[in-house]
C-alpha cells in the first residue's frame, strides 16, 4: 500500500491533474469515480494504473473488479489524488484516444459540433455531455480551446468524453471546406441576422458552430 504523498507514482498523478504539459507529454489523463474507472476498463481505452483509496478496498468493493492490478493507496494520499470534495475512492490513468476526421466521416460521421475557443472547462465538459445526448458523431475544437483532458472538463462530461469521438483543429476555415466537400451543412450560431434555430433544417449531415464565451464567432 502506498502511504506516502511523496510516491513517485502520486507525484506522477499530480502532475498529469495539474499540467497540460505532462498530460501531452505522457499522452494520459486522470479519471475519478467508480462508474466512469468501470467504464474505462469495459471500453476501448487503454487503462494503465487504476489507484484505490484503503477505505474503499476494504468496503468490499474487490480489486478484481477494476482488472485485477490495482494500487491501494492510503486515504490520505488519496485525498490528494482527488479534486472532488467526497471522493468515492477509485481513480484511474487513463491513455489519450486519438482520432481522425477524415476517419470518422469515412465510417459515417455526420453530424458535428464545432466550437471555437472555448475557455472554461465547465462550459466544454457540459457541450460535450449535451452533445452526445443530442447525437452529435464528433466534436471539433479549435487548439485554442481549453484541454479537454482537464480535470474540470472530465468531470463536466459526466462520462461522455469517453465515448463522443473528439478532435482539434487549426485552421477553421479548411475544416469547413473539408466538411462541405463531404456534403456537410455549417450553421453558426450568432444573435446577428439570424434566424430562429427551430427554423433551420438540421437533418442529416450538419455542423453547428459555438463561439467564444466572451466573443462569440469570430469574423
């Protein structure tokens, strides 16, 4: 059982909840919470630690259950794994998925979400959730959006991250090119000369633009 905060692998755990640069570099991100650890391991995600809290591993929730190699962590070290207030005990290392646009709309992708700039990780975490409940294939960020591997972000989608398909892009405008090419229909949201979203034929192949909190769409 690991006891100590100063454990290379807590170390290692810490830095990944408080550095995009080492969750970039390592290629990994952290997930908390016993429903998204077990969804984890059920996907096709590749879980490389899984860490319990001693006060879980001895309430009968069994190590087997999380694939069997698992780390017990004593609660005080695992306080500071956790970034919740009552931590259910349970957190994992998870790999980065990685996916491709043109790969997407190859296996049938057709109906995008596509947000420029988003800054706050509550507000990406919530589109992502709501995307999947709206059946959005994929969501596009722009790089200037917020991590979605953030802590915060994970927390928001509720899950959702782990199965809504997701990529960022540099270029906008290309994207868009790239997505009509396909027969995609772009529609950006704006309160300038436009029309009631209830208006505008959202079937089939679609991509709906969210802007800057702040800003909005740009030009």
């Amino acid at each position: 059982m690991i006891t100590s905060v100063s454990n290379p692998k807590v170390k290692n755990i810490c830095a990944l909840l408080s550095k995009k640069k080492t969750r970039d570099e390592e290629g990994c991100f952290v997930i908390e919470g016993r429903k998204p650890v077990l969804e984890a391991i059920e996907s096709d995600l590749e879980v490389t630690e899984v860490y319990l809290s001693e006060t879980f591993a001895n309430e009968g929730s069994k190590a087997e259950d999380f694939g069997g190699n698992c780390e017990i962590v004593s609660d005080k070290v695992f306080e500071k794994l956790s970034q919740t207030v009552t931590p259910q005990g349970v957190a994992a290392v998870v790999r980065q998925p990685a996916y491709d646009l043109e790969k997407l709309m190859d296996a049938g992708a057709k109906r995008f979400l596509i947000l420029e700039d988003i800054r706050d990780p509550g507000n990406l975490g919530t589109m992502v959730r709501t995307a999947e409940a709206a059946g959005i294939d994929c969501v596009i960020m722009t790089v200037g959006t917020v991590d979605i591997f953030n802590p915060k972000v994970i927390r928001s989608t509720m899950g959702s991250v782990l199965r809504v398909p997701f990529v960022y892009v540099r270029n906008l405008k290309e994207t868009f090119e790239r997505l009509k090419g396909r027969g995609v229909r772009i529609y950006g949201t704006s309160l300038a000369s436009s029309v009631d979203y209830r208006e505008a034929d959202l079937s089939g192949s679609v991509g709906i633009v969210i802007g800057n909190e702040a800003s909005g769409m740009s030009p």
